[in-house]
C-alpha cells in the first residue's frame, strides 16, 4: 500500500500536466467516438451493457480492456493470481486510466480521496432521469468519500445477520456489549451460535460493518476494550478449526441440509449469516427458522445502531479525471443503470434506482404460487404469501442502511498473522488489539 500511496502523487501531477489519450476520435466522418472501460475481469453485466450501449447509439462506442488475462493460476506464485489486479492498481496509480473503470476489487478509497476519479454529483445533480431523487437515497450516501460521490453500481445485495428472537431477548439490534452476553449465555447453554464456528469467521463477523477500522473515516478502535474480549470469546469456539473463515460445514445432500436446518428451527442455533439480492431469499430466512421467531437483527456495532449493510455490485464504474470524453462515460453508465438486472446471468441482486427496486419488488409477489419453495443450501424451505405490510417493513429496512460492509480489508495477511499468534498462546489479546490499534493509526498518518 506505501508503494501504491506514492504513485498516487505521480498519478495526481500526472492528471494536472498530461494530457488524456484514453479516448480518442475515430474516422470524422462516422462522429464516433471510443472510450475505453478497464476492468479486472468482465462480469455478464458489464459486457451486456457494453454490447447494449454500442448498439443502441453512434455517438459512443465503448472497448473493454480486461486485465483479468494477466492472470495466472498455473503460476507457483500466488502473487500471479491476481497479476491483472495488481497491474490495474499500477495503472490506476501513475495516471495511466481509461475513461470508465470498473472498480470491483480495486482499493477504491485512497485514489477517490486523491483526485483520481470524477464526482459523479456533477452530472446526477442535473440529470433528467437519473438525478438524486431516482435512487435509494441512502444508498448514494453510503458510497460517499468527503462528500463525494465516486463510483457507482447499478446493483447492490444485503449483507446482514439474522437471528432467533427468544435468544435475543427480542432485541432488533445490538451493541458489541449486548452481542458479547448474548453469545456467552447461548455458549453456556450449548447452543450453537452460526453454522460453522471457526475463531478467525467469528471475528470477521465482528469487524464487518467498519466498526473498528473506516477507512473512509480514518479511524481506528480496536482500543475499545470489547474488541479483546470478543477475540477471548473467539477463542472457545471450535479451538481446533482455525480456517480463516473458509466453510468447512459438510453437505451430503438434501438430508444433512434438512438437518442442518432443524437446529434453527428448533431453537438450537441462534445465527445465520444473510446476503441476499432477491425479496424471495429475504423471506427464505424467516422461512429457515420455520416456528422459532426470527429478527433480522445485523451485526452488532459500537453504538448499538442498525448492522446490516449494503454489499456492492459487480460493476462499480467509475469516471477518470484524465478522461476527455466524461460526457460520453457518463451516458454509459445510464445505460448500465436502466437495464433489467433480473435478465442478467448472475447471482440475483436489487437495483439502485428505487422504481426499478420497487418494480422487482412486486414482481416476487404476484408471482407468488401457493405452496411456494425456496432452496437455502439445500434445504427446501417453504414460503409463507407476502403482503404489502412486509414490502413495507422491507423498504423501510432498506432506507435504514447506512454504509457498507468491510470489503476492503487492509493487512488481512498480517491481521490473520496475529490471530494465529494469538490461537497459538503467543500473544494476548489485548497484544492484538494494540498492535492492530497502533498499525491502522499509522497507516492512516502516513497516507493522509
């Protein structure tokens, strides 16, 4: 990250003092011209809408540069993985950016926070259709760096925690304090707490929602003394199952997966992760715990509020400052955005435009049937008929959401480092706390 925090000052004189040659006039008679549109790897989504936008008119056409053909998976280096990641960040840094960037894996934080993309504001504040009151308000908010607004996805899921509600003591969120009693009275109790209890699954669960570490806030409180004292809890689950966070839950069917169901819906598991883009999976989770009274309660955060949280699409475009054609990669992206996410070939997800969100919406209830399955990890669960009170509550949960899950983990190598020191009895927790504490402050100084 330091190398990359000093290509971004060659990045930022670089735009003052080049000139762009990411966009260019074809032959003066057609008065078309090309915009390039970089990504690591083309989702279905992005190359739909690239092929729907150069059909649909003659003044643009755009051409996908995919670095996801530098990588290298027959490479003994694991660095060679993800060579066209890295290669994009190098690009991104020393200026060298197309007109639209697909930002979906990227670092995005530090180069919005230097100059290096345009604030889309500029062009939703006076856009016909696509102006701020077309979309799920807090959504755009969620997204902002400095109060700017830097990339944009046409899609976003939820990313959440569900939980049985007699466990919970009915709670509809909780503190990281309320969080930390419930878990050790359910522990005590023999309850399982989620699925698959491995230690390092635990915490990321803890530190999901930014709580302890913003990066676009810059800060850092891994100092709170619950932080050690979630990572002592950490400890007695599963000791022996140090995973860093990977599913080893076994399925061998639709037995087992029926199995595993019954321990929610007889009260004998308290949680499950829920990340979902359909209103139908919404309802799925509700239907896992069958009788037992269910809440989507979130994760829990430092001062008690909502938890659940948005999760980005696959497309996260951006505009480069270098581009000479901004108009042009902003139509793009309109095009992007007004396209049927439900035709798309990938995992469901909702719109970001509110009357396509609600549209989708009301589609899953009048093509509801009697009788109703859905599938969750193999278990078939039955759906009870929505009505339009639960579209409202449905709504209202999603305007409540705040900001976004922690995606954009820095040092996880270093952070699962010292977990396992901490496993192993090398280090306390509270060594943890401070060293991850005093890391982040620094990191955080050093790229201001």
């Amino acid at each position: 990250m330091k190398k990359i925090a000093l290509l971004l000052l060659v990045m930022i004189i670089m735009i003052g003092t080049t000139v762009a040659c990411s966009s260019q006039k074809t032959a003066e008679e057609s008065g078309t011209q090309t915009l390039t549109l970089a990504t690591w790897h083309a989702s279905d989504g992005l190359s739909k809408a690239v092929e729907g936008f150069n059909a649909s008119q003659n003044n643009y056409q755009i051409e996908v540069k995919d670095y996801g053909e530098y990588d290298n998976y027959d490479s003994d280096d694991q660095a060679d993985y993800v060579k066209g990641q890295t290669m994009l960040n190098i690009d991104i840094a020393s200026g060298n950016i197309p007109d639209i960037i697909n930002l979906h894996g990227i670092d995005r934080t530090a180069y919005a926070k230097n100059g290096a993309f345009i604030n889309l504001y500029n062009f939703i504040k006076s856009d016909e259709k696509y102006n701020e009151q077309a979309f799920l308000a807090n959504y755009l908010q969620a997204n902002e760096v400095d109060g700017g607004l830097y990339w944009l996805s046409p899609t976003f899921f939820v990313d959440t925690l569900f939980a049985n509600t007699k466990l919970t003591n009915g709670m509809t969120k909780w503190s990281m304090e309320e969080f930390l009693k419930v878990i050790q009275t359910v522990h005590e109790d023999h309850i399982e707490i989620m699925g698959h209890q491995s230690p390092t699954e635990f915490m990321t669960f803890v530190g999901a929602g930014n709580q302890f570490l913003n990066q676009v806030q810059e800060t850092v409180h891994y100092d709170y003394p619950v932080y050690a004292q979630l990572l002592d809890f950490s400890a007695k689950l599963n000791e022996h199952d140090h995973d860093h966070g990977h599913d080893h839950s076994h399925s061998h069917g639709s037995g087992s997966a029926d199995e595993d169901a019954k321990k929610f819906q007889t009260g004998q598991r308290l949680l499950v992760r829920g990340t979902f883009g359909d209103f139908n999976e919404y309802l799925g989770y509700f239907a896992l715990y069958g009788e037992q009274p269910a809440t989507m309660i979130g994760y829990p955060t430092l001062d008690g509020g909502s938890g659940s949280y948005f999760g980005m699409g696959h497309d996260l475009y951006a505009i480069s400052a270098a581009s000479k054609s901004s108009e042009g990669a902003w139509e793009y992206i309109k095009f992007a955005l007004g396209l049927d996410v439900d035709q798309l070939d990938q995992v469901p997800q909702f719109s970001v435009v509110l009357d396509q969100l609600e549209n989708q919406i009301q589609k899953k209830i009048e093509s509801y049937t009697d009788g109703q399955y859905t599938s969750r990890k193999g278990a078939q669960l039955q759906l009870k008929k929505p009505n339009q009170k639960d579209v409202e509550e449905f709504m209202s949960i999603l305007k409540n959401i705040k900001s976004f899950a922690n995606y954009e983990p820095m040092f996880a190598t270093e952070i699962y480092a010292l977990y396992d020191d901490f496993y192993a009895g090398t280090k306390t927790s509270a060594e943890v706390a401070r060293i991850l504490q005093d890391k982040y402050k620094l990191y955080f100084k050093e790229n201001q």
